[in-house]
C-alpha cells in the first residue's frame, strides 16, 4: 500500500538532546512537507522540499534541520536550539503540482515529542 | 500565518442531525480544501472546491465557497458517531511562477457526534 511512514510514534527527549523523526513515502511524491501542531491548534509549518537535494523554511523553522537526499525521504531533527519542542509532528507528501489545481496532501500518522 | 479560520471552535450534535462548520480566509485563493483528523493520527484530505466553484458534493459532504465573502462551509449531513473527529480547512493562495509552500490550515472545529 502506498502511503507515508512515519517513525517513532512516540518519543521521550531530555532537554539539550537533539532528535530525529523519520518521515518515509512510497507514493513517488516531489514534494514533501513537516508540520507542527500544538494542542487544541492548527498545523504550522516547519519546512518543505520541493525536490531532491532542495529544501525551504516554513513559518517556525528556527530550532529545527532537515535533509532530502533521496525523494522517498524528509527526515526532522529537532535540535536543542528548539526551545519549546514539545508538539505532535505531522510529515505530509504531495505529487506533482498543478498550476491553479490540487495541491492535495498525504499526511503520516504523526510523532508525538515529549521533552522532559 | 494562518490564512484559514474555522468556527466554531467545538461542536457538539446528536447522532443523526446536520453539523455545519464555517471557515474565512484573508486573500485571494485558488482552492480551499477540508481535511479532517481523528485524535492523534494524521490529517485526511476530504474535499477540494476551486475559486470559480460554488457548491460541491461528496458522498455526506457538501462544501460552499463564497469568494466575495472570503469563506466556505462544510456541512455533514445525517452525522454519525464515526464521524467524530477535528475538521481542518486549508488554503492555497495565488502563487506566480508555479510551486508551492503547502496549505495554510486554521485551528480547526472539533465535532463531537453523540450517539
């Protein structure tokens, strides 16, 4: 099944570490997306890729780094430079953008960070 | 910055009745689009209305879009208790040169069906 893999579910960080999310997708997408959200708000964006070896900040990317060495993969690091990084992480993958058309998102299941 | 605003924040309706959910936006857009996301998992992509649409149906859903007032609705019709969920709207501004920063999402309305 195509679709978008996101690892870990869960994850507990000490203060001052950095970390990783994984965000995998088989469904041939150029472009892909990470997004936060905070409880009881909507999505803000970290950063996106529009192809490979390219990527852009979003709105709050300061504290955070990301990569996109192969299409099929935008991984997170959430680095201690984050000062509140505490949130649900939402990757998202979209096919080939049309002009004027869909710009359609495929979203993975989420991360969940808890920095204690 | 957030382009989309959803209202109401919450809503809570018995199992069977309608649930309308409003969303207003500031500029320009060329699609809006409702997503919806059940607790703790990962957004879905629901239904996509363009700028020069109107009204468009899916199944349960109907969405509007009034460009001149600058917002749109979704209403479930005959709602049921899997239909509990946050339901997001999205927007996509005009944008030269073609590409795209994502979608813009609002807060979202948290619809709470009771059985």
């Amino acid at each position: 099944d195509g679709g978008i893999t996101q690892s870990p579910k869960y994850l507990f960080r000490k203060e001052g570490q950095n970390v990783t999310l994984s965000c995998e997708q088989n469904l041939n997408h150029d472009a892909m997306y990470w997004y936060r959200q905070d409880p009881g708000q909507g999505l803000r964006l970290i950063y996106y890729s529009q192809i490979v070896n390219d990527f852009q900040k979003g709105d709050i990317a300061e504290g955070y780094s990301v990569s996109r060495e192969k299409k099929e993969s935008f991984p997170l690091t959430v680095t201690s430079a984050q000062k509140n990084p505490t949130a649900f992480y939402l990757c998202a993958s979209r096919g080939a953008f049309a002009p004027g058309g869909a710009n359609v998102l495929t979203f993975g299941a989420g991360s969940r960070l808890t920095v204690l | 910055s957030q382009q989309g605003e959803e209202d109401p924040q919450a809503l809570s309706i018995q199992e069977g009745e309608n649930a309308t959910m409003n969303c207003s936006y500031k500029t320009s857009i060329n699609n809006l689009q409702w997503y919806r996301q059940n607790s703790g998992r990962g957004l879905v992509h629901l239904i996509l209305i363009r700028s020069n649409e109107r009204e468009k149906h899916s199944g349960r859903l109907r969405v509007t879009l009034d460009t001149s007032k600058k917002s749109s609705s979704l209403l479930i019709t005959a709602s049921r208790a899997a239909d509990t969920a946050s339901y997001f709207c999205a927007t996509v501004w005009g944008r030269s040169g073609g590409g795209a920063d994502g979608l813009t999402f609002g807060k979202g309305t948290h619809l709470i069906i009771q059985p």
